[in-house]
C-alpha cells in the first residue's frame, strides 16, 4: 500500500498541525453544508442575469414614484437594511417601515429583481404587449403567478400615468427610468 501522506501546516506559535481525513466523524461534515433557501433557489435559475442591477433598479422605481416617510419623525427613508431587501430604515429613530408597502408590490413573494426585469422587457416589446404566459415561459413560474406580476406591472405603469404628461415630470419623479444603462446581463 504505501506510507499515508498527511498534510502539515505550520502554525503561528511554531507547532505543527497534521489534518487526516480519517479522523473526522460524517457527522460533522453533513452538518456544516447549508440548505439553500427558497429564494436561493428561484435565484439561482437565472445565472444569466445581474441580480443585484435589477434588484437595485425596483428599489430606485419604488422609492421615486412611491416615496416613504417615518411614521414617528415624519422625515424621508433611504437607508436600508442589509439583511432584509424590502425594509427601510430611519436614520433619526431606527424605525422601520416596508419598503413594498401601498405599492404594486405589497406581498410580492417573489425577489424584487422579478418587477424591473418584467418591466424593462416589457419596454423591450413595445408596443407588443408582455403575456402572462410569456411571464411565466420566461421565470418558470405557475400561470396564477405570472398573471399576478401582470396586474402588478399593470398597476404600476397606470400610477405613472400623471406623470407622463411631459419629460420635464418624468425626469422630476421618477429618474431611473430615463437614465437606466444597460448591464442587464453578468460578462
């Protein structure tokens, strides 16, 4: 058979630290794997896309056209919170509010990359119109709720409606849209 090779490594303190791959229980090495969550997993079928651009994108929309104030200060939210992608956060008080509350997306269960990915190909297909069962060809999701972020968008591009009247409110309400770039997909 041979002599068995165990790696060493020298440590801080001048010790050396053997590792033999024999030693360690199953046990522990099943339980240092994480599950991937529900959101990892509709995630991860779109490689292909920059998440975080149209993530970022549907904050910017929703902040513009649908601005939120702190229940107890009375003053504008802009931060975030980093673990949580739908709550704002008060720089005075550290209340927090939704950031998808009296909008279109009020208990969207799905990531918020989903609305400014649906509204920009939408954009892209004008004057076609955006299916439901082209939502739901293209994220793989049921036909209830491809239906769903149809109504959404719906909803929200009829809010936009007052605002349509000259660029001049455009530019004034809702910025993003007209000064978006293109790094829709990962290089």
């Amino acid at each position: 058979m041979g002599p068995t090779f165990l790696p060493t490594v020298q440590s801080k303190k001048g010790l050396l630290i053997t590792y033999d791959p024999n030693t360690l229980k199953p046990n522990k090495l099943a339980s240092k794997q994480t599950k991937l969550t529900a959101k990892d997993r509709f995630n991860s079928k779109f490689p292909h896309l920059n998440l975080d651009y149209y993530t970022d994108l549907t904050k910017n929309l929703i902040t513009h056209c649908y601005p939120k104030n702190c229940p107890t200060c009375k003053i504008p939210l802009t931060k975030g919170v980093s673990t949580r992608e739908n709550v704002l956060r008060c720089s005075k008080c550290n209340g927090q509010v939704s950031l998808t509350k009296d909008t279109p997306l009020e208990h969207l269960k799905l990531p918020l990359f989903v609305f400014s990915y649906l509204l920009i190909e939408s954009i892209e297909l004008f004057p076609l119109g955006l299916s439901a069962s082209a939502i739901c060809r293209k994220l793989s999701v049921s036909k209830n709720t491809g239906t769903l972020l149809k109504r959404r968008l719906q909803i929200f591009l009829s809010d936009l409606i007052p605002f349509s009247g000259s660029l001049q409110n455009w530019e004034k309400h809702c910025p993003i849209i007209l000064k978006w770039e293109r790094p829709y997909f990962i290089v």
